[in-house]
C-alpha cells in the first residue's frame, strides 16, 4: 500500500518539477481525469505486485492461503486505491522530493507504528484505540488478515470496507479541490 502513496505521490511531484504538469495543463484533459488516471495506473501495477507477494509468501515463507483470491483482491483493491487517494492528497500541493517525502513520512509514520504491522494495535492505551482504529492501514491489515489467514469473505468486512472508501474517497476529492498544475 505505501507504493500506492509513494508511487502516485513521488511521480505527481516529478511531473510538476519537470513541467510536464504544465504542459498538460493546455490540454483539453480536466484534472479528474488526470487525477483518475494516476490511481488506474497504480492499480494496475498493484494487480501483479499482490500476486507476486502473496505466492512467495505461501510458497517461501508458508503463509496458510486460506481465503478466496477474489475475497482478497477485492479487500486489496479497496486499500491500493485508499492509499493511491492519500498519495494524491499529499502530492497536490507540493513542490520538491523533500517536500512530498516529508509529507508521506507524516502520513504513514503514525500507521506504521499504530496500525500492528510491527506492534500489536490492541496494546496501545485504550483512550488511542479509537484513533488507531479509524486509520486505513489499521482497517486495511485486520481486513487482510480475516480474509487471507481465517477464510472470510470480503461481504464479511463490510466495515473495513467502508472506512477504506471514506479514506480514499475523501482524499480523491480534496486532491481534486487542492491540485495546482503548477
């Protein structure tokens, strides 16, 4: 998920440094369909990447698959475009690779260290769990985990779901609102 953030934030960036966004700019192209087209391309790229990680983890490293593949590419769909939302919300207004790495940095670092990749989500202070249960990466992991290591459909995770919509639609459009082609 943090290549759909970097990846659709870094190449935002690059664009503007380079110009290219300025150029577009005298196209006919609205910035919606640009906006669309750097998450479709993300996407598209994410398909090949999930696969590839989820065969060496069940081959390699011996990960039990026990959820349907399209349970689970339906619940990794919903996180790459959340995450490809958050990475155009952080690139539409910056302008230099410090500036958006920075961004992301502020972005991911609370989800890294909250949302039970490396440490259990469930040991933080109850007063922060509200907080660390409404981060996507919180709700994208439980959803991964129920659907991969327990076998449960996507229609199960109905909730994770809908927070994943509510973070990536909300980012979509305030980077729709905020986007400079400068």
């Amino acid at each position: 998920m943090g290549g759909g953030l970097w990846g659709v934030g870094f190449v935002i960036v690059d664009f503007r440094i380079k110009k290219l966004l300025k150029r577009l700019l005298a196209t006919p192209m609205k910035r919606v369909h640009f906006l669309a087209s750097m998450i479709g391309t993300r996407v598209f790229f994410f398909i090949p990447e999930a696969f590839v990680m989820l065969v060496v983890a069940h081959w390699i490293f011996g990960v039990p698959i026990q959820g349907e593949v399209f349970s689970i590419l339906v619940v990794a769909l919903f996180g790459a475009l959340t995450f490809a939302g958050l990475g155009l919300l952080a690139a539409s207004r910056a302008q230099r690779i410090e500036s958006i790495s920075g961004i992301m940095n502020v972005i991911m670092l609370p989800m890294w260290i909250c949302s039970g990749i490396f440490f259990s989500a469930e040991r933080f202070p109850a007063v922060i769990q509200p907080f660390i249960q409404a981060l996507p990466l919180t709700q994208l992991i439980n959803a991964l985990r129920s659907v991969i290591l327990e076998g449960q459909s996507w229609i199960h995770q109905a909730v994770p779901l809908l927070i994943l919509a509510a973070w990536g639609g909300l980012a979509f459009f305030v980077a729709l609102k905020w986007f400079r082609w400068s």
